[in-house]
C-alpha cells in the first residue's frame, strides 16, 4: 500500500469572502489524511515511551478551489523516513485538476526527556510499507 486515496468533503463554512476554499482548511484536509494513513498501517499512540507530533506543514496551492458537494481526492503516502522524523506526502485532486500538494514533518519524540527519539523499529518497517513508490 504505497499511496492511500482518501475522500475529502469540503464545507460550506471552509470558504473565505473571495469564495474560494480558505487557505486555513487545508490544514485541517491533512489532518485527516495523515490519520486515516496512520489508522491504516496500525498506528499506535505511543510505543516504546516515544510519541510523533507534527513539527512542519508545507503548502504548495495550486489552483484555487470553490465549494462543491461531491468529495475531491486526497492522496497520502510516506515521502522519507529519517532517524527521529518522517514526511507525509499528499495531493489534492479531482479527475479534472491537481489543487494542492503538501508535505508534513513528523518527529518522533521521547517523553520523558522531551527530546528527538530514534523511530522504533516497528514503526520504521510500518512506515516503509506506506512510502510511495
């Protein structure tokens, strides 16, 4: 499972006064990407005492994008696995159109230190399922 394709409903209330789809909700898009990739491989909140935060969002918005009832596509996979972070890749799309592509930096973090963590294991060969190929 390299890429996972993920439904997004857009809302009513996610556009601005210039009628096109708020730079804020795209955010929120990832998000439920991201969860619905972790859900899929297994994710666990917390293994071996580390937890992953989200530390960086890149956004590249391609084509504005108006409301619409029916859901647009969000492609999600793993970009790159380091030591202690890892990049979530997404695109934005509908038959017609590329609207956004993203990128999320997570870190695996120690909690009792609050420090960077070395990715278990486990996780690490998760993750390696889920990158693109």
């Amino acid at each position: 499972m390299a890429i996972l394709t993920v439904p997004v409903h857009l809302r009513w209330g996610d556009m601005d006064v210039f009628e096109h789809i708020n730079n804020v909700a795209y955010v929120g898009y990832l998000e439920d990407a991201r969860v619905s990739l972790l859900a899929n491989a297994g994710f666990a909140p917390e293994l071996d005492g580390i937890r992953q935060f989200v530390v960086r969002h890149e956004i590249d918005y391609l084509k504005p994008l108006t409301f619409r009832a029916e859901p647009m596509q969000m492609q999600v996979w793993i970009e790159s696995i380091g030591n202690s972070s890892y990049v979530i890749g997404y695109c934005l799309l509908d038959e017609e159109a590329e609207y956004m592509r993203a990128k999320t930096t997570m870190v695996c973090m120690k909690m009792e230190s609050g420090l960077p963590g070395r990715i278990p294991s486990q996780l690490k060969q998760t993750y390696e399922k889920l990158m693109r190929d």
